[in-house]
C-alpha cells in the first residue's frame, strides 16, 4: 500500500496521503541526529575542512535502526546514506559541497512526500534559514533570510537560487 501511494505520485497519478505511524520520539530524534550531521558538514564545507566533511559524512552512512518508518521513507533513508557515504570519501571540496547539496535535496523529497515542514533552529542564524529554504523550498524562510542581500532575494526560481547558494558554499562564503 505505501510503495503503491509513493508510486502513485511519483508519476503523476491520484494515490492517498502518505501517513507516518505514531512517532514515540526515538524517530523524531534520530532525524535531528541528521539534521545535526547535514549541518556539521555544511559547516565544515564552508570552513574548508575537508576532514570535518568526512566525519559528518561518516556519522550519515551509519545505518542505525529508525523505528517505525514508512518504506518509502526508507528507501530515501538509504539515499541519505549513500550520499554520506560519498561525503565520507570526497576527494574536494567542491566535490563535497556538490554532493552536499544533493543530498539535502533527498532530504527535501522525503519531507515533503511525508508533509514534514520546515523547522529551524529557535536561534537560527541567516544560514540555518538559508539552508531551510533551500531544502524546504520554504518562500517564507527565503524572504526572511535573503531580506538584506538584494543579490539573492530577487531570485525567483528555485534552481537559480540552488546554483547561487552552491556557488557561494564552494567558496566558502555561505
């Protein structure tokens, strides 16, 4: 029933919601758990430590039981991952900051298939709303964020505004 909902509307067709089961909290921390690493490695990619990169890719590759998922939640669990996994070994920074990039995009799909919001730190900075609304693909963190750099904030589209923070994350001004 969940594949053939997921598969529903990944092609376009009319399926039911997608319901997640109760959550208990172990998987609502283990998700923060990601969050965590996501951000570690965005930070260590603006820092230019390759080797923080690394660790936080390695702390996602770890596959830790998440209770209770949906196995389409699953399958983009897997996603997330593998893209640690490719974090743990990039060659670059550049490299990494495009895998990076990719892999919050994985993040994103699996939080909107499952109707998660946004939710940011309650002392976030302009990159933890930055970063949101990337992800979330949120017009309400973006405008926030971007209300003082007119450069950004007039992007209207949001692969322009992808490539725009892609580029400032490689060079390390993000």
């Amino acid at each position: 029933m969940w594949m053939l909902g997921w598969l529903a509307c990944s092609l376009g067709g009319e399926a039911e919601p997608l319901v997640v089961p109760a959550d208990d909290g172990a998987r609502t921390n283990a998700m923060r758990n990601h969050q965590v690493a996501v951000h570690r490695a965005r930070d260590a990619v603006i820092a230019q430590d390759l080797d923080g990169v690394h660790r936080a890719g390695a702390s996602l590759a770890v596959k830790r039981e998440i209770p209770r998922l949906p196995p389409p939640a699953i399958v983009m669990l897997e996603r997330v991952r593998q893209g640690g996994a490719e974090l743990a070994v990039s060659s670059n920074l550049d490299e990494a900051a495009d895998q990076l990039v990719e892999l919050t995009a994985t993040c994103a799909r699996c939080h909107t298939m499952f109707e998660v919001p946004a939710k940011v730190p309650l002392q976030a900075t302009q990159r933890d709303l930055l970063w949101t609304a990337l992800v979330f693909r949120s017009e309400a963190h973006w405008k926030q964020a971007t209300s003082k750099d007119p450069s950004l904030h007039e992007l209207e589209y949001w692969e322009d505004r992808r490539l725009a923070l892609l580029i400032r994350l490689q060079g390390g001004t993000f």
